[in-house]
C-alpha cells in the first residue's frame, strides 16, 4: 500500500459509528436458484511495507506504523506477541494515540516531540490525499485495503468498456478515487457528512475533481434499496460496512442482521455485464466461512467465482502478518 493537508473541521466517525435508524429486520427473498459459484479460499491477501505506508512492529497490543513522514503508535488487540524492535525505536513515535482523555480530536493524541497539525499530506501510489488525527484513533486510511484496490483498478483498465463503480459505507474516498482515477465512473455513498467532506478534500489534492464521482451522504441500505427500485445497475460494487452503525438519520446498522438483505440488493443492482463485488468486514467475532458461504449463496446462479479469506499487513521487523479483517468477493468469469 502507498499511502495524505490541512482544513479546519471535526473528524469524521470511525467505522463503528458509520453506517446505516431503527429499522424492521429487512424482509428477503428466497434463496437463489442455480449452481453455487466455483471458491477459492483460503485467500490471504498481503499488504507489504513501502516508501508511503509500512507496518514497523507490533506486540503487547500495539502497533508501530509509518505514515509518510510520521511514525505513530496505535493500539491493536491482535498483536498478542512481544515487539520485535527494542523500546528505543518504539520512542521515536512523532504521535501515540492515548485515548485517555474525553476530549475530542486532537486531545486523545500525544506528541512527544513537536506538537504537529491535524492533517498531514500522504500518498496511495500516485494519489495524494490527507492523514488525519481523529479522536477514535484512526487516521482516514485502511492500508489492507490496497490489495482490493489494486484488484479493481485492474478490472476497471482490463475491461476495456464504460465502469459504473458503488462504494458503499466509502469513508473518506481512496477507493472512490483510484477507481475514477483508472477511467470508472463512481458512486460513493456514506451516512456521515464529515467523511463526505473530508473525502471531497482528498478528491482535491488528488487533482482529481474533473472526474465523475458522485458523492452522496444516506443510509446505505436505502440508497440501495431505491437503486432496486430504479432499476440501476452497476459492474463493480465494494462493501465496506462496519460491525454497528448509525445513518445520518438515526438509522441503525447491525452487520449480522443487515448484511445479509445488503447483499442480495447488492446482486439486484449488478449490470448485466458484471465484474465483482467485493465485501469487507471488520472487528466481527466470525470465521470468513461465514461471510463466503453468504457470498456464495447469494450470487447462486451467477457464474463466477467467490473468493474469500483475510487481509493482512506483513510486519517490517519480523514479517508477521497481522490480520485487520475478513474478505469475501464475488467475481464474474
């Protein structure tokens, strides 16, 4: 992963409070008919360290990464280890999230050495776009994504015809813009105005607002669910919904009872050319055989291929793997 400058606003949400009020569980359709798609599983997708993004170490429920020009220290639960780099490199940290503070934004951040800005410039490949200090320890970029970036750029320049991209629960954009960037038309959607906002700034720096991306602040169930009702379609749908959300309306998203109808609104709104829709699920307590068997079912009929596995970010100091999330897409022969 290559992995972003500076304007005055409030952080957007973190991936737990994204997403989809109250709502009915959703009414679904009866099991599609047809010969289940051919699997591959399981896939481990890698994210190595380079010059815009590395993963240095991990252990003792942290994590030591390089963002550009910053080292910063993170928590994360999986690394049950002990850290490969002695204590000395750990202290060279520009920025070691604390959240031991109430305060919002940069209050939960310490600075050991210069007190820093609350966005910095950083760099995916040759898109530009902004690194932020949030307050739920985030940063505005998921570097495991990469891999699944990578991939869509590849269908959207191999497919040698019009792209019509989805990104639904799209964040703060990375994905929106490398698949306008490499000739898609796309649209993002997300429930919170702040990511929207921020998302636009990164299409900004990116030298990128002559590209077609629509950018839309809804609930992303129902911004579904009405493209059914259009009869829209699209060649490339990305999923990246988190565990439990709220839509700008107060809507609620719980991953376990909602993904399941998302995903078959999802097939409803494939073109009749399709190339792959690919879902991402984080910080849930389930195997990936969970979400490829639901992957699997819901495109029965469809051809393809579903494959499904996690995503993982090779260590610099010891090459571990350190897992950040499940993956499960769909892809068209």
């Amino acid at each position: 992963m290559k992995t972003f400058r500076e304007k005055k606003h409030q952080p957007a949400p973190s991936r737990e409070d994204q997403g989809a009020q109250a709502r009915p569980a959703p009414r679904r359709s009866a099991r599609p008919q047809g010969a289940l798609p051919a699997e591959r599983l399981p896939v481990i997708l890698e994210v190595l360290p380079n010059k815009d993004y590395a993963l240095l170490d991990s252990g003792d429920g942290q994590k030591l990464e390089q963002y550009g020009p910053y080292r910063i220290v993170r928590p994360e639960g999986q690394a049950i280890w002990r850290p490969a780099l002695p204590e000395s490199e750990w202290a060279k940290a520009d920025a070691i999230f604390t959240g031991d503070t109430d305060e919002e934004g940069m209050g939960r951040w310490r600075f050991p050495k210069t007190p820093l800005g609350e966005t910095w410039p950083m760099r995916h490949e040759d898109i530009d776009y902004l690194g932020r200090f949030t307050s739920f320890r985030h940063v505005g970029v998921f570097p495991e994504q990469a891999t699944h970036w990578a991939f869509m750029r590849s269908l959207i320049e191999n497919a040698k015809r019009p792209v019509k991209v989805l990104n639904l629960f799209g964040y703060t954009g990375l994905a929106s813009l490398v698949a306008a960037k490499a000739g898609a038309h796309v649209t993002h959607v997300d429930a919170s105005k702040k990511a929207i906002g921020w998302a636009r700034e990164n299409q900004e720096l990116a030298r990128l607002t002559d590209k077609p991306i629509r950018w839309i602040c809804e609930d992303a169930m129902k911004f579904v669910e009405r493209e059914v009702r259009r009869g829209n379609g699209y060649e490339i749908i990305l999923l990246d919904p988190p565990a439990y959300g709220r839509g700008p309306k107060g809507e609620v998203w719980q991953l376990f009872e909602h993904l399941p109808a998302m995903v078959e609104a999802c097939r409803q709104i494939l073109s009749d050319k399709p190339l792959a829709v690919v879902l991402t699920a984080y910080s849930i307590r389930a195997s990936f055989f969970a979400i490829h068997t639901l992957m699997r079912d819901s495109f029965a009929g469809m051809g393809g291929c579903v494959e499904s596995g996690e995503l993982v970010i090779r260590e610099q100091a010891a090459g571990r793997a350190l897992s950040t999330s499940l993956f499960s897409r769909w892809v068209a022969e």
